[in-house]
C-alpha cells in the first residue's frame, strides 16, 4: 500500500456460534501517507 499512518481505526465484534462461543473481529482504517 505504502501507507505510513492511519488516522482512524474502526473495531467491530459480535459473538456467533451455537452457544456463543465464536467470537468474530472486523477492523478497518483509513490508511495515509504523511510526507
């Protein structure tokens, strides 16, 4: 990508699973380059 900062990080989390015993983690951000 050739990003050396991100400014902003997005966490999201939910349990899945018969019993809740998964647990799924989505992270994005906004990648920049800081010259």
């Amino acid at each position: 990508m050739g990003a050396n900062a991100i400014v902003a990080v997005d966490l999201d989390y939910e349990t899945i699973g018969a019993n809740g015993s998964m647990l799924m983690v989505s992270a994005s951000g906004t990648a920049v380059v800081v010259e």
